[in-house]
C-alpha cells in the first residue's frame, strides 16, 4: 500500500520544479513581445513623438542658449531667435523623420526584444543596457540639435546651418550611436571581479 503513495509522491516531486521554469520562459516571451511592440508603437507613432522633441530641444536651446524659443508641437518645429532678433524675426528648426532619434531608438527596442528572448542572457542586464544606450541617443540628438542652433547665432544662417546639420552634426551622432551601441556591448558582457567560475 505505501509503493502507490512513494510513487505519487515522486510524480509531484518531479513535476513541480517545472512550473517555475515554465513561468519564467511565458515571462521572457512576453518581455520580448513587448520590447518589439514597442518599437512598433514608436515608428508608428513617430509624428507625435518628433513633437515631443521639438518641445525638448526648444527648452534646452532657451535654457543653455538664452535664446527666445517658441515650439509648434504639431508642425515639430521649434522657432527661435538669434543674433538680438526678435520673435517677428525666428527661425524654424523643424524635427524632421531624418533629424529625429526615434529611426535610432526603433532598433534598440528591436534588439532589446530579441534578446530578452534568449534564456543564457540576464533581462535585468539588457533592460539597464537598452536604458543606457537609448537615453545616450535622445540626449546627443538633442545637443546636435542645440549645437545647429548655436552655430546659426554664430555663423549667420547659410553657414551656421549647413556645417552644423551636414558636418559637425552628422558626426556627432555617428560618435554618439557608437557611444550607445558600445555602452549596449559593455553593459552585457560585464562581468564583477569579486565573481568567480564555478569549476
């Protein structure tokens, strides 16, 4: 009579260590699922959010720079004065899809949720990871931005805005996307020096 209960009691041994493991992959799934959705919704979304940018940029340039700003959020653009003009007399900056950071952004949600699939690789790590490089793209898109604006009060529209945009603004974002991307790379594969393989 006890073989039956030693052979039941096993059955539910055996069984349930499954359980946490099934909930951690239906997790993983979903945090995947979310990470590409995500950039999904952003590309999707990408007239309201290059919105959000010009609100960001005109405050930064009226903050760092002095200059008076006014921003349509709907046409994405942010006007602003230079060289002792007035507002009668602004220039529009607008946040194009091409000056934008959310074409660099998209891809490391896409990353993101790729990896957060993967079972060898820690969620907490590639979410610290995503955080790191897409805050280091918002925030060097915006100081490109603000350098363009710098560089018409100094250099007069014409040259101000044609070496800020096509030159010194495309490098820096190319320094900062190789920023991002090497903060992505570091972040996962660091490892502490107090940690020790198992042997």
């Amino acid at each position: 009579m006890s073989i039956p209960q030693e052979s039941g009691e096993a059955a539910v041994d055996a069984a349930s260590p499954a359980r946490p493991g099934g909930v951690r992959r239906l997790t993983r799934y979903a945090a995947a699922f979310g990470g590409v959705a995500a950039a999904i919704t952003l590309l999707l979304s990408e007239h309201w959010y290059r919105g959000v940018e010009a609100v960001v940029t005109g405050d930064t340039v009226s903050k760092w720079l002095g200059f008076p700003v006014i921003v349509s959020r709907a046409q994405q653009t942010m006007f602003f004065a230079f060289r002792g003009t007035g507002p009668s007399h602004m220039l529009g900056l607008q946040i194009t899809l091409g000056c934008s950071s959310v074409l660099l952004l998209a891809p490391i949600l896409l990353l993101t949720g790729v990896l957060l699939s993967l079972r060898n690789v820690s969620p907490l790590r590639v979410l610290f990871a995503a955080a790191i490089a897409g805050s280091l793209v918002v925030f060097i898109n915006v100081v490109r931005l603000v350098m363009i604006a710098a560089m018409v009060d100094w250099w007069g529209v014409a040259a101000g805005f044609g070496w800020g945009h096509t030159l010194f603004g495309s490098v820096l974002m190319l320094l900062g996307l190789a920023a991002a991307l090497g903060s992505f790379v570091l972040v996962l594969g660091y490892r502490g020096r107090g940690r020790v393989r198992a042997t």
